[in-house]
C-alpha cells in the first residue's frame, strides 16, 4: 500500500471534521464556475485537465497518475472504479469494503447529505478518516449544492423537475449517481502529494462535476 495510506492511530476518534464555512464554499463555487469557463473556451479540454486547471491551489499529478485517472473516469460505477484502486495499491481491501457499502448507500439515499455525515463518522471511528478527509469536505458541498450528482433517488426527481421534452438538459449533471464516490475518490488517491485538504477536496468535487457533466463515464 502506498505510503500517504498508512493507517493513522485511533486517537482521532477525537478529530473535527471541517465545516463548510461561507469561505470554503465560495472557493468551491469560484471552482465550479472557473471549469465552466474553461471548458467553454477550450472545448476538446480532457477532464483530467478541466479539474486540475481552475482550482485555487495549483494541482498537479504524475502522467502516470494522470493516465490512471483519465481510464478511471470512462468507469461506469464506483465499484469498477475501486476495484482499480485496490488493484493499483491506492487504497486497501478493508477500506474498499467500506467505501463500497458508502457508495451504495448514498447512490440510492433519499437525503445524500445524512448519509455522508453517518460515515463521515464511521471513518473516524474506524482511524480512517485523516487519509479521506478531503472526500469528507468535497462532497457535503455536492450533496447541498448538487445532490443529483450522488444520488439516484435526486437525479430522478430533478428530471421530472425539468421535464422529459429537453433531452441534452434532463441529461445534464444526472449521469455520475452511481460512480461518484469512486470518481471522488480517485481524485484524492491520486493527486500529486503536498496539496492541502481544501485544495484536494476541491478539486475532487471539480473531477466529480466535471466528468457527470462532459466525463465519458457519465453518459
């Protein structure tokens, strides 16, 4: 297993997670909007690029890694995308365990926001929750802002909200339901080392937005 996965002890059973203050959400914000910029200009832009260009911080990755994660985001779920992760040593079997029941739970959740909260808990008590935090901050802010991207259950109540007689519109952001977790958390496992918890978070929910938007895995 690689070392930035290396289980970290207990005690942070204690450990706050870190709150979506108006700050943090606007640099989320500012994220989105700049990837929708840059994808207008730039429109044969891969995904991988597209997330790792508007952040605030400068993100960058390996071509190995860069590799691994354009493949990751033509996966159509997010046990595929796991799998990989386990087989590639980014994350282990017990963790992937976890992170299975986590993305089948909030694949088909009613309120996506509680069941994040639940196991945003479970990885504290676990000791886990240190090596995955920035997947704890990126999606609270999916789950508030676009919950149609992480569950089914919105995903279909947001196309009977706009209506079946637009089709490119009922298609937008409603594809990724039962891969983003695995999109997410592929982000975080291979993002070159060094960069903040925000900065990763952030950029994980700009991989998630950007690939249910023009991702190959999400149509």
């Amino acid at each position: 297993m690689l070392e930035k996965y290396e289980r970290v002890p207990a005690l942070e059973q204690d450990k706050n997670p870190i709150e979506l203050t108006s700050s943090i959400r606007n640099l989320f914000d500012s994220n989105i909007e700049n990837i929708e910029k840059t994808k207008q200009s730039n429109s044969s832009i891969s995904v991988v690029d597209l997330s790792l260009s508007s952040n605030y911080e400068s993100l960058s990755m390996g071509d190995r890694s860069s590799r691994s994660l354009e493949g990751l985001s033509r996966k159509s779920n997010s046990a595929e995308i796991i799998n990989v992760l386990v087989k590639e040593k980014v994350i282990s079997e017990d963790d992937a365990k976890l992170f299975m029941a986590f993305s089948s739970q909030l694949s088909y959740s009613k309120e996506p926001l509680d069941v994040i909260k639940k196991y945003e808990q479970d990885f504290i008590k676990k000791g886990l929750y240190s090596q995955y935090e920035s997947m704890f901050v990126a999606l609270p802010y999916m789950a508030q802002e676009h919950p149609q991207i992480l569950s089914i259950t919105k995903r279909d109540d947001y196309r009977k909200s706009i209506g079946s007689s637009d089709g490119a519109q009922a298609r937008f952001l409603t594809s990724c339901a039962g891969a983003s977790v695995g999109l997410g958390l592929a982000f975080v496992g291979l993002v070159a080392g060094g960069t903040s918890v925000i900065g990763a978070g952030i950029g994980a929910a700009g991989f998630i937005y950007a690939s249910a938007q023009w991702g190959a895995s999400c149509r």
